[in-house]
C-alpha cells in the first residue's frame, strides 16, 4: 500500500482544519473578552459575590494550553509561513489565557443583575426566580426575553442574604417577577422568592 496519496491528503486538509477551529477559537476568545469586560465594569457595584471552586477538568485545559504554547515554538522553528499558527495561536490564547481569567469571575448580584455559573443577566431580563434545595442551595434564573434558565449555585451561608436581596430588588422595581407561567395577579413578585 503507497502511503503517499494518504499523507498528500492529511497535508491538504490539515491547514484548513487547523484554520477552522481558529476562527471558531476567535469567536470564543471574543466572547470570553468581552465577558472579562463586563466583568471588569461591574466589579466595583458587587452586591453579594462569593468565589467558585475551580472548574472540572481544569488542569486538562491548562495542560492544553502549554502544548498549544510548545507546538507555536516548535512550528517557529520549523520556519513555518505566519499564517499556519493562527489555528493554534487562537486555541492558545483560549486555554492559557483567557480560560484561567474566566474561571475567576466570582457568582453572585451585581447592582445591574446577577452573574450565574453561565453568564451575566441583567435584572431586566429576569422574568422568573426558584430555589432548588438538593445538595446544595441553587438559584434558577429564568429569562423573559429568551427562553433560557441559568443556575447559580449559592453557598449555604449566603442563601438567606441572598433571598433578603432578591426581594430588595423586587421592591426597588429591578426585578419584576411574575411575568413567567400563568400570573393570576394573585400573589405580589417578593412571594415568589
């Protein structure tokens, strides 16, 4: 059997995977950034925030991102065309950079809404509240203008601070719950949390 044909192949398509999955990393190093932001804005008006425990699996991310790190050098010194390490280059300012930065955003209410273990909502878009009490305390959020719900796992010691917050911000008209379900006008937004 001629290999050749089989390597000729993988050397075509290669460079073009590799650039594939570095406009896909682009998007999520925008993403990620433009999280940092947000975060960077809002990190003076924290209401209540707590650190998260490191995400699973987050070594492997990491050793990622240092074989992306050495196969940048190796292919650098292969004198290979600038255009081939953007794949990788993107892969790695993900896993080594902004990966790291993302897991240190602490959860928690912001004074313009809460950031939950998926992402940033603003009061606003909150719709909906409910507490889940398994093994841990967990906050279902529930968005009016997409239908999507997020978690925040709130630390045992925070839950009552955290109810008693909630419903300030029902009260100062931030949250306006009730627009989730049928609402038969019969109970006010604070006596949903």
């Amino acid at each position: 059997m001629n290999a050749a044909p089989l390597v000729s192949w993988f050397a075509y398509l290669a460079p073009r995977v590799l650039l594939l999955f570095g406009i896909g990393f682009l998007f999520a190093d925008v993403v990620v950034a433009l999280e940092l932001v947000r975060y960077r804005r809002n990190k003076s008006t924290a209401l209540l925030i707590w650190g998260r425990p490191k995400p699973r699996y987050y070594w492997a991310n990491l050793l990622l991102g240092v074989i992306l790190g050495l196969l940048i050098v190796a292919e650098i010194l292969l004198k290979r065309p600038a255009y081939s390490l953007f794949g990788e280059a993107m892969m790695f300012i993900y896993y080594s950079c902004l990966y790291p930065l993302r897991a240190r955003i602490p959860r928690g209410f912001f004074a313009n809404g809460v950031w939950s273990d998926s992402g940033y909502m603003r009061w606003s878009e909150i719709s909906g509240v409910s507490w889940r009490e398994e093994k841990h305390v967990t906050l279902i959020l529930i968005s009016k203008a997409r239908n999507l719900a997020r978690r925040l796992d709130v630390p045992s010691v925070y839950y009552g601070e955290a109810r008693r917050l909630l419903k300030d911000r029902v009260k100062a008209h931030d949250l306006n719950i009730g627009a989730v379900g049928l609402d038969l006008g019969s109970r006010e937004g604070g006596d949903s949390i």
